[in-house]
C-alpha cells in the first residue's frame, strides 16, 4: 500500500471498510462446520466483525473483532492470534452459543454441574480462583485467560465444550486425574449427543457492536491522530520514563517494558474498565496502546524480579488515565447540554 493510499485508509470510517467475514475467515470457519457436523449439531451461530470477541448474551451472534479482517488492520494490533488461537477462540465462543441456543441452562442437570447462570459475574474473580484446581478445564488458559472457566458457570460451560469439540485434545486421557474436570467433559459428551440432530429452540440473534455501526476512523479507533505534542501525549512520556527503565547499561536481565504492557493487556482492559463508571472497553484499550507504543519509541526497560511492583503501578497510571478522560467527557458534556 503506497503513501496516498495508507493515508486514505487511516481515514476511512470503520463502518465504511469493506469486511467479508464469510471470506475472511473461509478455513476456520470450515474447521468448525467439521467439527459441528461430526457431532450432528445443527447449529451455525450468527458470526459478524464487531469492536471485540464476545458471544451476544443468550443470543447466537458472536461477534469477531473487526481488525482480524485484513492485514493492514492486523497490524495496529499486537495481539493477533494464530490460525489454531483463532479455532480455540470459536470453539469457546460458540459453546455459549450452544448453551443459549438449546437454553441449557435451564437445565437441572446442567446447573448441577456448572452451577446458577444468572449469578453476576466475578469482577476480579482471578484474587479468588484456586490455581491448583482439577475441577475446571484448561481452554483459553494458554491463550492469557487464566483459569477462565472459574469465572462464570456458563465460561465453565463454554470451557469445557471447547475441549469436548476439539478432535484433537484427547480429554479423557489428558484430565483422566481430574475428576471434577472429568465429569465436567463426560456431561458434555452425553448431552451433545442426545441433541445430536435436533433443531436449535432459541435462533434469535443481535449484532451488538457490529463494525458498520462505528463511525471512528481507523487512526481515531487506535488513537494515531494523536499530536505527539498534545499535553496529554507528553504526559504520558514523562510517566512511562519515570516507570521504567531507559536502555544503556547493557544489562541483559532487563526486559522490554512493552512486552509486560502487551501480556497483561486483556486483563488490565477488562479489569479497568469494569472498576471505573462511564468507561468501556476500547476507550481503556486505546490508553494502554499509547503507553505500550511509547515504551517501543523510548526503548523503555523492566527487570524481571520488578514486574508485579510495574504492574501494580501500570494499572494504577493506567486508571488515572480513564478516570480522566471519563472526567472531562462528562465536563464538555455538560458544557455542551447548558449552551443549548
């Protein structure tokens, strides 16, 4: 893509790109069908580009971020996964599918085994799991959701027919001394196949975030239009300098800061954005791809044995961040609706 044409792009509405899913995502999608089909369920969720992952609560829709869709959007993310990631990802996302499509957890069987679906979700459920459980399969574990499956009964669900589905996992081999877990994949397995060929109860969909609804440019989406002027921006600077470390003493024990930032990222998204009201997911994502960009630019360091105590004050920079932007949201707001 030359010059003029790049520029174009950086300006272009999200909701006025061009995104064929269908075509996109052509082999792991074709991989699913397989999977599905080979266990007779007859099921296709409504699959569509939206802001982020996420299956629509009780609804077949799941939604696929949009920038997944062509390489020159990949490329304003770190955190693109590989082709088996991806399939990890749809077996997971459409196990809530399933659930909502047979309205399983309606089930008393089911709710005996994953417990009460409308139970509120743990905020910051990773301070209360059990790392050393064997009650609860490991999934999207490997892919940075630590012991997921503890948070929710229906991510527990979800969790748990990812591994069933996939041909390859070997379950009962591989959680043979987990009994809980175990007996967690045995329910899956029955269950599926007393559905196997019946029709779906509940097919209703809803596109929440669909990409044509989002009217930022691409350079807005990720914050590139950004002056490296802007108050703000040096602000940022100046704090990401006084936490970590700049390069020169040719210590190999040091560890690029951005790489700490880009680990811990969907956990500190989540987390913030649920801690801080008037905040949201993107608005805190767009924050952290600042800071992690400006640790590549100044070549920021961290030693190893320093990592919680950064991450610690990362997280606490970070909110101050959003609480700002929430702040002065609300301010012009305000301003706004009086000058009417």
């Amino acid at each position: 893509m030359d010059e003029i044409c790049y520029q174009k792009f950086l300006t272009t509405r999200i909701c006025d790109l061009n995104l064929d899913i269908d075509y996109v995502m052509a082999h792991p999608f074709q991989r699913l069908k397989t999977e599905l089909s080979e266990h007779r369920i007859r099921l296709w969720p409504d699959f569509y580009f939206g802001n982020e992952w996420g299956c629509v609560n009780k609804k077949i829709s799941i939604s696929i971020p949009f920038h997944l869709a062509t390489p020159e959007l990949k490329k304003f993310e770190e955190d693109i996964p590989t082709s088996e990631e991806l399939v990890k990802i749809l077996r997971h996302e459409t196990g809530h599918a399933i659930n909502y499509a047979y309205k399983l957890w309606q089930y008393r069987d089911w709710k005996i085994m994953f417990g009460d679906f409308n139970k509120k979700y743990r905020d910051k459920y990773l301070y209360r799991v059990n790392p050393w459980s064997k009650s609860y399969v490991r999934h999207l574990h490997f892919l940075g959701d630590p012991h997921y499956a503890q948070k929710h009964p229906d991510e527990d669900w979800a969790e748990t027919f990812a591994i069933w589905l996939d041909p390859r996992s070997k379950w009962e081999i591989r959680y043979r001394n987990w009994p809980v877990a175990l007996e967690k994949l045995y329910f899956v397995d029955g269950l599926m196949k007393k559905l196997a060929g019946k029709k779906p109860l509940n097919l209703e969909t809803e596109q929440d975030g669909l990409y044509t609804s989002l009217e930022e440019t691409v350079s807005e989406w990720w914050g590139l239009d950004d002056d490296i002027f802007n108050p703000e921006v040096q602000e940022y600077i100046r704090d990401m300098n006084e936490l970590f470390h700049k390069t020169g003493n040719g210590n190999g024990a040091y560890l690029p800061a951005w790489k700490l930032i880009h680990r811990y990222s969907m956990l500190l998204v989540e987390y913030v954005s649920l801690w801080i009201s008037g905040s949201n997911k993107h608005t805190v994502r767009k924050k952290l791809l600042q800071c992690q960009a400006i640790c590549k630019a100044e070549n920021l360091l961290y030693f190893p044995s320093e990592e919680e105590q950064k991450l610690i004050e990362l997280t606490t920079l970070l909110s101050c961040y959003v609480v700002d932007g929430v702040h002065n949201f609300r301010k012009h707001s305000k301003r706004d609706m009086n000058g009417r």
